[in-house]
C-alpha cells in the first residue's frame, strides 16, 4: 500500500514529467537518426527518471536534469546499435545535447508566453484562433459559418496573430529580465 509520501512523490513526479514531456521529446529526437529509437530512448528516460526521482535535487530545474538522464540513454542506446554505420559518434551526441538543451529554455519560454497571452485575448477571438487551427479547417467555410467575408476573417485573424506575437514576445523580455544575470 502507498503511503502519503509515495503519492506526493508520485504526483510531483507527474506534474515535473508532463510539463517537460514535449521538450525532452524534442531533445531526444535531436540526438538519434530516426523517431523509432526516439520513441525508445524516451520510454528508457521515463522510466529512468521515475526510478531515480528520489535523487532529484529539488534546487534545480527538473528539464536540465532530465535531458542529463536522456543524455546518458542516448549515449547508452547508441552504444547497443554501435554496428549501425549511421550512428552520430559520441562527441557529436555530446554538442548536439549541449546545443538542443540551450535552445530548449527559449522554446519553453515562448510556450508558457503563448499561453499567457492566449488567455489575455477575449472570448470570441481565442474561440476564433482556435477554430481556424482545427485541423482540416478551411477559412472559406469557417468565414461563412461566422457570417464574414474570408478576406474579413484573415484580417481579424492576423490582427489576433499579431497581437499574440506582440504579447509573446513582451512577456519573454520581461521573464529574462526577472532572470538572474548569469557570467
């Protein structure tokens, strides 16, 4: 039976793994040639970064922490397929990890803006936005369902686009300024 302090661990672990799922999914999927060994590489992560959940250093950031785990699975997985001639060689591994990691913190940041900002917008232009980016949406019918011209939906539509972008990119500047300054 769990006690109390394996369900807060259980779901503290959860709530750390599910925010960073899509970046470390990304930086997974830099380091090895096809999305197979990805998807292999990111199910050994998973489970390496449940087992040793209990050595996670609260004081530092759960990402940075689990793309050195990753690291380590990659290298380990491309040392089980090192007969494959299309293998990256360790060094190169080893700056592509350095490089996805550095540019995962601004990705990361721009989400947390987009949905900041999302929810900014008032009602009718967030279900606007959302209605036009549902897959397989044409703006012609999406126009005449709303009763406006397509050349009137694409204007509003760019202005929310424009807003967003707007938005995104003051709230960015304002979370590196809030930011220590690292030398």
């Amino acid at each position: 039976m769990d006690t109390p302090n394996q369900n807060d661990s259980y779901e503290q672990f959860v709530t750390f793994f599910t925010r960073s799922e899509p970046a470390l999914r990304a930086f997974i999927r830099s380091l090895l040639p096809s999305w197979e060994d990805a998807v292999e590489v990111m199910q050994n992560t998973s489970l390496v970064l449940w087992r040793k959940f209990d050595t996670f250093d609260q004081d530092t950031e759960f990402l940075k922490w689990a793309f050195v785990v990753a690291r380590f699975e990659v290298l380990k997985y491309r040392r089980t397929i090192a007969r494959d001639r299309h293998v990256f060689d360790e060094d190169l591994v080893n700056r592509l990890a350095a490089e996805s990691a550095e540019e995962s913190d601004p990705l990361e940041a721009e989400r947390r803006a987009l949905q900041i900002c999302l929810a900014k917008l008032p009602r009718n232009q967030q279900d606007l936005l959302k209605a036009a980016y549902e897959p397989g949406t044409k703006i012609k019918d999406l126009a005449h369902r709303i009763g406006k011209s397509a050349t009137a939906l694409y204007k509003s539509l760019n202005r929310s686009r424009q807003m967003l972008l707007n938005c995104i990119e003051q709230t960015v500047e304002k979370e590196k300024a809030s930011l220590p300054h690292q030398s």
